[in-house]
C-alpha cells in the first residue's frame, strides 16, 4: 500500500500514464499542453518515477531473491552490497536493451 496522500498518487498516476501515452502517441494534445505548462520538467519526472520503481522491483523481486538463495554462510546476514550492485547494474542494462525492440512492436520511442 502506497505511503502517498492521495493528491500525490493521482498525480504519479497522471504523470506516468501521460509519459506512456505520450511513447505510444495517444496523448491529447490539450493535455501535453497544460502539463508542459504547469509542469514543465514533467517527462523527467515521470521517467524517474518509472526508473525507481523498476529498479526497486529488480531489487526486491529478482537481485534480492537470488543473492539470498545462492549464500552458504550468514543466510540471515546482510546482502554484499557489492555483489548487489553488480547484479542490479547488469539486470538495469539489460532493460536498457530492450529499448531497440520497442521499435519491434509499437511506434513507441524512447525518452
């Protein structure tokens, strides 16, 4: 459950779902018009809403996971940061990636 009063998850739900519209070229032009006015940074906003939840699920649901399973010793211990790191890292370029195949299936583009 979101710890966001809910003024703020209306407008995290604005925000990426306005940035998604946009990549996939469904986004009103009024409504690209007020938020480039009221909100002017509000593409990056919404790209790093998304970075952060992607990387807060690739560490919670895939690193996390994987790194606990694969130690021997100290299973309670704490994760090696740095292995963590590394893993994150790789798993963070492998999205990045995916960013070519977007072209594949939609008329999407990147930010």
């Amino acid at each position: 459950m979101s710890t966001e009063d809910p003024n703020e998850d209306d407008l995290i739900r604005l925000l990426v779902n306005s940035w998604v519209a946009l990549r996939a070229g469904t986004l009103d032009p009024e409504q690209r018009a007020v938020l480039d006015r009221e909100r002017p940074k509000w593409e990056c906003e919404a790209a790093t809403l998304i970075a952060e939840g992607i990387l807060g699920y690739v560490t919670v649901e895939m690193v996390e996971p994987d790194l606990a399973y694969n130690r021997t010793e100290d299973a309670d211990g704490p994760l090696d940061q740095e292995e963590l790191a590394a893993r994150l890292g790789a798993h963070m370029l492998d999205f990045v990636d995916y960013r070519d195949d977007l072209a594949r299936v939609s008329v999407g583009k990147p930010h």
